[in-house]
C-alpha cells in the first residue's frame, strides 16, 4: 500500500513568489491535514480538509490557503512568500481525521 | 501553560536501558493520543497510538496513558542506538469538539541511545 506522497520534495522560491504543494493520501483516506515544522516552533498545524471541506484551521494568515479535490490529493498554496516561510511543510492523511494520521515525506521550501 | 508538553530532553539513555518518555496535555476531554519518532532530516513516523486509560505494548515499545492525570508516556525497553531520534507527543484535542485533523504536538524529546 502506497504511504503519503508529497511533492515536491524541495523548492527554493524568492520572497513575493508563490508556492502551490502537492499531497496525495494513501488511498481510502479521506482526510487530509497540512503542517509547518521549523526549529523554532515545532509542528504546527495549518489545515485540515475532509471531503473537499476545510474542517479545521491554525493560527496562520490568509497566505497560506488548500483545497482539497474528489480523490482526496490536496494542494496548498502560500502566497507573497516571506523569509519566515522557510519551512518543512508536511502533509498528513486519515481515515476521516480521528484516528492514526500518517505524514509524507514532507516539502522543504526555502525562501530566499 | 501549553497545550501538549513534553519532559525537557535531550535524554540519553545507555543500550539495552529503558528510555522513558513523558507528555502532559491541556484538554481534560481529548480522546487520541499518539506517539512519534522523527530521525533528523526526516518526516514524523508513527510509533504508538493510544485511546483507552492503561497500557497499550507493541514490540520493544509501551505506551501508557492516564486521562484522570492527563498524561501520556513512551517506554522503550531494550533501547537501540537506532532509536536515537526526536520523539513526538501528538494530541487530538477535544475543545469544542473540532479536533478532527488537527494534531497539536508537544516540543519533541531528543532521545540519544549510547552504545
């Protein structure tokens, strides 16, 4: 059974770019949630979409946005990139997001 | 106070020891907890999940939760030099009941098993 497919797996973008990353679930998951790791922080949560709904969102601001579509594979967008982006960003699928969640190999966005 | 917390680290343990990790959370109500380990460079890899008050054993790992005390903990018995990693607890949070998804995870624990 395939894990969590996240692309790509690094990108370098300059600040006021924008960034669209790629997730694909394990199949028959239906939930989909993104999150931001960096030294400083720790993990943290950005969103959460289930059957094509956002269901849940973190502390970010409107720059960071998702979607999800009808086979589950979500894509995030973050928009005017800044320097404090710089980031793993890593997907996490479900079943319907209450139970064991299992993360890809995460995108590192580099922010120069 | 935070919302999940972890024992400060970094722990070293010796090989063949019991590496015991600890994590407290916030939310009385939550209902999902789990472990992971994450190796540097690498995306969090899921170890244990837990849901009932007790004991739950898995191979060389244990993990115990305490919902009255609101703590969950990792034993890893027998520990490897290839357990060296940063542990993470991930909470499903309860409050208002609009957890699903959503992990919130305490700092980490470095763990470093020395041969």
């Amino acid at each position: 059974k395939a894990g969590v497919t996240q692309t790509p797996r690094y990108l370098i973008k300059t600040r006021g770019q924008q960034v669209t990353l790629s997730c694909s679930p394990i199949s028959g998951h239906r939930s989909v949630s993104w999150y931001q790791q960096t030294p400083g922080q720790g993990l943290q949560f950005l969103f959460e979409y289930f059957s094509e709904t956002q269901r849940n969102k973190g502390n970010f601001p409107g720059r960071f946005s998702g979607r999800q579509f009808s086979n589950s594979r979500s894509e995030m967008n973050v928009s005017t990139l800044e320097l404090g982006d710089s980031a793993l960003y890593l997907c996490a699928s479900s079943l319907i997001g209450n139970t064991e969640a299992f993360f890809g190999q995460g995108t590192r966005l580099t922010v120069v | 106070q935070k919302e999940v917390e972890q024992n400060s680290g970094p722990l070293s343990v010796p090989e063949g020891a019991i590496a015991s990790l600890n994590c407290t959370y916030s939310d009385r109500v939550s209902q999902s907890f789990f472990w992971y380990r994450q190796y540097s460079g690498k995306s969090p890899e899921l170890i244990m999940s837990i849901y009932s008050n007790g004991d739950k054993e898995d191979g060389r790992f244990t993990a115990q939760l305490n919902k009255a005390s609101q703590y969950v903990s990792l034993l890893i018995r027998d520990s490897q030099p290839s357990d060296s990693a940063t542990y993470l607890c991930a909470v499903l949070l309860n409050a208002g009941g609009t957890s699903y998804g959503k992990l919130t995870f305490g700092q980490g624990t470095i763990l470093t098993v020395h041969p």
